[in-house]
C-alpha cells in the first residue's frame, strides 16, 4: 500500500501542467486531493476527469498571491476530507528578458506568484500539518541553483524558496512536519502554458528548447518519493544534478558556462 493512501493532498496549481500530473499520481496512490487554480473552467473540467476515473477529489479556484483565497483554500480541505497530510506549492509563472528590458511589473508579478504564493498557504496549513506530522513542499527549479542571464526573476523567485525551506526546516524541527524543495528539470509543457512576455503580457510559452524535456509523469513520481521518504533536498534530472554538483565545486565555471551560452544565444538570435 502507498504511503499516500487516504493522505489529503493540497496541490496549488493542479488544473494542468507538473500540478495536474502529480494530482492523477497522487490519486493512483490513494490519496485525497485538492486542486486549486485561478481559471474555473479549466480547473472544473481537470476536477470532472479526476472524478470520472473515480479519484477522490475537490476544487477549490483562487489565486495564491491573495491571502483569503489561500485561506479558503485550507478551509475548503478541512471541510471536505478534515485534515491536511500534504501541501505541495505548485503554483508558479516564468518569464524571460534582461534586467534591463524587464517591465518592473514583471519583476513584481512572478515574485508575488512564485515566492508569496508559496508562503501564503504554508503559513495556512502549518497548523493543520502540525496535527497530521504531514508534509510541506515547495516547487523549485534547477534555475535557482546559479542566476540564469535572461531568467533574472524566475532564478531569483526559486532561490528565495530555498532560503524560506531551510528556514522552515528548522523552523519546524521538533513538530514532525516534513519540509522539501525539488529542484525540478526542463519538464515537457502543457499546450496551455503561459509566461509573461519582457512587457508584461501574458503569451504563450514559446516552443524553442535547445535541452531535452523530461514527461510530468518522472517529476510526479520523484516528488511522491521525496513525500515517501521525507527528503529535504532533492536535484532532478542529469543536468540538474551536473549543474547542481559543479556549482558547489565552483560557481565560477559554472557562472562562465552559463554567460558563454547567454552570449551565443543573443548571437544567433
Ligand atoms: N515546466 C517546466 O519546465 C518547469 C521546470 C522547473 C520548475 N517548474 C515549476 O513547476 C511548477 C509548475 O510548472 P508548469 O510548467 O506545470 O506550469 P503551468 O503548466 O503553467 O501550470 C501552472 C498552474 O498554476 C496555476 N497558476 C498560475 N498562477 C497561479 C496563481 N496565481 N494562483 C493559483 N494558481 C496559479 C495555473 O492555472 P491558472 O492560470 O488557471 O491559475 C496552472 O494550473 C511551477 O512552479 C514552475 O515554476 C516547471
């Protein structure tokens, strides 16, 4: 049996995309879910087919930048399945452009999403987690382990997450609560992902990788293990771990590697 059996799961973020697939993952396993997402239509319709492959499963919509919705959204989970094992801070947007061309808006918006909106709803279910000795995780990126030229923000949003896990960790110590950061890989796409473009306007994510994607599917499963087994830390993918190794060898080569490739890249484009 999954250690996952009868857990209820809070995933922010689950109406598509690495949120979605840990949510069907999560719910193979037994667990009970909460997805959450700001768009109602997509979320209702990834909560119907949870529900048609007899998933235990509810939707709450909300916007984690906004402290009711975060509110709302660990109440809903009490409500409905009366505990929280599991938080997983799904919810992030990515950009791309200079420090010098970047609206400042920009700079604000994905750090509202993908920093506050990590802390909103860890600060909500500290209690309830407390109760259950379940659970916290926080979403990062293999971007947070050396500031990527071109991905300021999104690089400088992750690594904050870093500073707020290892805080909580000790934080949390004598509680029994589990606190884990996942260093997450280039990740295939869904068709409806979005990021925001150096104005500040939503577009879609454009579809030029030079780095192979790893399916939604590995990163689900590594992050059930890192439940499973209450890692704190966890690199994924090759190049991450690569990246991640030379970085703590040094963070020189590793800063010349990546302005080496930034300097191509502006070349050919
Ligand atoms: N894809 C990758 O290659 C990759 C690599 C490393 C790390 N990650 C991280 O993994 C996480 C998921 O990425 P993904 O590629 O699966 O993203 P995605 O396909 O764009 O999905 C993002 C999900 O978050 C929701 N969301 C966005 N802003 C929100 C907000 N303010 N409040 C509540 N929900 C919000 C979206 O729905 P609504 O728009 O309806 O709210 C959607 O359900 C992110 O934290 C990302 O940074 C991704």
């Amino acid at each position: 049996m999954s250690k996952l059996q009868d857990k209820v799961v809070i995933i922010t973020g689950s109406s598509m995309g690495i949120g979605k697939t840990m949510a069907i993952e999560m719910a193979k396993r037994g667990a009970k879910i909460v997805l959450n997402a700001r768009n109602k239509e997509r979320l209702q319709k990834t909560h119907s087919e949870l529900k048609a492959l007899g998933y235990n499963v509810i939707a709450v919509d909300g916007d984690v930048t906004n402290l009711e919705h975060c509110e709302n959204l660990i109440n809903q989970a009490i409500n409905a399945f009366g505990k929280v094992d599991v938080l997983v801070n799904n919810a992030g947007i990515s950009t791309r452009g200079t420090i010098e061309d970047l609206n400042p808006a920009v700079f604000k918006k994905v750090m509202e999403v993908n920093y506050l909106g990590s802390v909103y709803p860890t600060q909500y279910a500290i209690p309830h987690l407390k109760k259950s000795g379940g659970s916290v995780i926080f979403i990062s990126s293999v971007a947070a382990i050396h500031g990527i030229p071109n991905f300021s923000v999104y690089s400088s949003s992750k690594m904050a997450l870093t500073a707020l896990a290892e805080s909580l960790k000790n934080e949390l110590a004598e509680t029994g609560v589990h606190v884990g950061i996942a260093y997450v890989g280039f990740t295939e796409n869904d068709p409806d992902k979005k990021i925001y473009d150096t104005d500040g306007k939503i577009i879609a994510q454009p579809n030029n990788a030079v780095i192979k994607a790893e399916p939604p599917q590995n990163v689900a499963n590594r992050i059930i293990k890192m439940i499973e087994r209450k890692t704190f830390k966890s690199v994924f993918t090759p190049i991450g771990k690569l990246n991640a190794f030379m970085n703590r060898l040094s963070p020189s080569l590793v800063g010349k590697i990546l302005g080496i490739n930034y300097q191509k890249n502006k070349k050919k484009n």
